[in-house]
C-alpha cells in the first residue's frame, strides 16, 4: 500500500515537493489561502508563487488543515522557520501516532536556536523527524531541470523506506543520518549567500564571490562541527552543493537580499518588497548567538549580522573583512 502525504505550506518549495512526492504517493497540499488550494485543484497551478508553471495533475489540495493530515503516513513542512512551532503545535490533535514529520525549512528558531527537527521532537515526540535540503531552486526544479537532495533521518531504516516518496527520474534524493549536518548546513549558508549577493552587488568581481563561498564555508564547517555535525557532510549536497546554488543563483531570494543590500539599500527596503521569506536575515543573528556560545570565529557571518540587524553597510562589510588577518588555510580555523 502506498504512503499518504501531507505537505503543508503551498509556497513556491512547498508546491514544488508537494508535485513531486504526488507522482509517487496520495498527495494533499495544504494552503492557508482557500483561493491559492482552489486554483491548485482547478488548474494544475500556483501562479502567485510559481508563476507561468504547472504542477502534477495528481496533486490535490485543501486549506483544512484537519482534511490534510488526519490519514496521512507521512507529514511535510514547506512553512518557514519562524512559522515551524505554530504549525507544529495546530498538528498536536489531528496528527496520527509515530507519522514521520520532514522539514523543508532551511533556517533556526530565532531565541532558543533549535534546528527545526529539534523543534518537532519537542512538540511532537515520538514521531520520527528529518530534514529534505539540499541545492533546490524552486523554480528550476518544476521546470524539469535535473537536480538531487538529501533526506536526513537518525533512523536509517525510516530514512530507506522515505527516500522513494522523495525521487523522481531527475530529482535524485541521497540518504544521510547526519540530520545536525544537514540542518546546519542549509541554514548556515543563507548567511553566506548574503555576503555573496552584497559582493555582486556592489561589482566586486567573481574572485572576490570565490573567496566568500570558500571562507564563507570553512566558517560553517567549524562551527557545525562544533555542534555535533560530520565534516564531510558540510562537503556535500546538504553543504558546498546548497551554499553553491544559494550564493550563485538569480531565483536565490537570499543572494538577492545581497545584491540589493551591495547596491545600498536597506534590509527594511528590500524585505519590504518581496512576498517570500530570505531565512538568511533572521539567521544571521542566531548564527552570532552560536558563534558566541562555541566560541568559533565567523567574520564573515558576523559583518552579514551587522548589515542585517546593525544597520552597516555592504561597502563597511567588506572594509571589515580586510581587516581580518589571514591565517593558515591548513589550519582547522
């Protein structure tokens, strides 16, 4: 018998696994705006997140959250990190005992720090929690373009049995049982795709972007490291291959923040004019708080905090930077 899913959060990721997974299994798409489920239904679409593109045929959706989850084997978090607890908790008396809950969220709870799957085992114990990240631009992906992704699960015989609800042909879905990693991973480099979109921002030129992909991901090695993550997987999908199309892309919403940011204007600006959340801005400030309590030096996180939250600027941001002696590349640090 196939599984049943539910993912919840009809934004352009949340849409673009929900059409994927339903290839595969019984899918229901949650969406808290009763329009956006009936245009999903009627139309195959979701143009206010995904425009000009068509999703499964097989895919339903619903915005009664009860009707989304209540038969559902396997639950889906496409909702932002600030949103996780919320749903979370609206899931206590409709969800069915053990349903594995997976993530889509690539950021950090702001005040407690907790990764997101650290937020489910709380609210929900005993069901199984994982992680689906990875080098995943919405928009590529549902236009067919080939792409793969890392399912991180502590249970590694969960986390086989999950992995075909995940894959498609060109959507090819690895295993991993470093859910710390992973998790770390594809909030981490939120953080660094700012300071990569402020350099291409401001015209600094495709050596100066190099070395802040390569520093930028030296930093989140240390620091994932130092909370209990596996170095190696940091040089995978769910590290260098997430940072790579984050820090790279045009349809990445946080290097985006960067470029604007690189051409001087504010972060209130900017975020005042999208409709869809950068996780790297609230990050960055959780980012900090780690780096303190670990005691891990993270100068390129740390001018991305102060343009975030202390009103610097890109141009100060760099001027910071070149401030900082330069070590030994051969060393941990």
């Amino acid at each position: 018998m196939k599984l049943q899913t539910a993912v919840l959060g009809a934004g352009s990721w949340g849409s673009t696994v929900a059409s994927i997974v339903a290839n595969n299994t019984p899918t229901v798409l949650w969406a808290r705006d009763a329009a956006v489920a009936k245009e999903i239904n009627e139309n195959n679409s979701n143009e206010k997140y995904l425009p000009g593109r068509k999703l499964s045929p097989k895919l339903t959706a619903t915005d009664n959250l009860e009707e989304a989850v209540r038969t559902a084997d396997v639950i889906v978090l496409g909702v932002p990190s600030k949103a996780m607890r919320e749903t979370l908790e609206s899931l206590r008396d409709v969800i069915r005992p053990w349903v594995p809950v997976i993530s889509l969220a690539k950021g950090l709870e702001p005040g407690t720090g907790y990764r997101m799957t650290e937020i489910i085992k709380e609210v929900l114990p005993g069901h199984p929690p994982g992680v689906l990240t990875g080098p995943n631009l919405a928009r590529e992906i549902v236009d067919g373009y080939a792409a793969a992704s890392v399912l991180a699960m502590e249970d590694q015989v969960i986390v086989k049995k999950l992995q075909p609800v995940f894959g498609s042909g060109i959507f090819r879905v690895y295993t991993n049982t470093d859910v710390i990693g992973c998790e770390l991973g594809g909030a981490f480099k939120n953080v660094i795709a700012i300071a990569a979109g402020m350099g291409d921002g401001a015209g600094a030129g495709v050596n100066t972007r190099s070395t802040v992909i390569t520093r930028g991901l030296a930093e989140m090695t240390r620091l994932g490291r130092a909370m209990g993550g596996r170095a190696r997987t940091f040089a995978g999908l769910a590290g260098m291959g997430d940072m790579m199309a984050t820090c790279t892309s045009e349809l990445s919403r946080n290097h985006h923040v960067g470029v604007e940011l690189g051409k001087g204007r504010t972060i209130d600006q900017i975020i005042a004019d999208m409709d869809q959340v950068a996780e790297g801005v609230k990050t960055s400030k959780v980012v900090m708080e780690l780096s303190n309590q670990y005691d891990i030096e993270m100068p390129i996180s740390h001018e991305v905090y102060r343009v975030c939250h202390e009103s610097s600027t890109a141009r100060q941001a760099f001027r910071g930077l070149l401030r900082v002696a330069s070590g030994s590349e051969a060393d941990p640090g």
